[in-house]
C-alpha cells in the first residue's frame, strides 16, 4: 500500500507543475525513492514511463486550452514546455494524429 501512496503523491506532484521543468530526480524526491527505483515502480504501477506520462498529460491540457481558450499555439507550447511551436505542433500530431 505504501509504493501506492508514494506514485500517488509524485502523480499529484506532477500534476500540479505540468507548465514548469520537471526532472525525474524531483519526481522520485516526491516518492520518496531512489530515481532507479521509482522508474521501476512507476512503470509497474501506472503502465508508462515517467517522461511518457508527463508528455501525455501536457497533451491533455494543451489540447483542452486549443479548444476552449482563444490562446495562440505558440503560447500554448511555450507553457507546457516545448522550445519551438514547430517541435510542439510534430509532437502534437504524432499523439494525436
């Protein structure tokens, strides 16, 4: 029950910086691991790689506020992380087609 604890606490970790860099070694701090360790744990338990979570769920939000706001694409990328709007925009459709 506690590995459970622990990938629910650097799950709400993550999902409270989605728009800030966010570094593995932050993200197993929170869980309280060792950074081998907890990608071991976290691939167990939720399915995907730590940097495949984090890229999916600024997708998630990115593609939310395309929709629902008036917010450029460049902004959009530029908040969850991407350097350029063109690296953005390849990653987008890969995800998402």
């Amino acid at each position: 029950m506690r590995y459970f604890q622990r990938m629910q606490s650097s799950i709400n970790f993550i999902e409270d910086n989605l728009t800030e860099d966010i570094t593995l070694a932050e993200v197993a701090k929170e869980a309280n691991c060792s950074l081998f360790h907890f990608h071991r744990l976290f691939k167990i338990l939720v399915g995907c790689s730590v940097k495949e979570y984090i890229r999916k769920r600024r997708f998630t939000f990115a593609a939310k506020q395309l929709v629902e706001t008036q917010k450029s694409v460049i902004d959009i990328a530029f908040d969850y992380q991407y350097g350029t709007p063109e690296s953005f925009t390849r990653a987008f459709k890969k995800m998402y087609g």
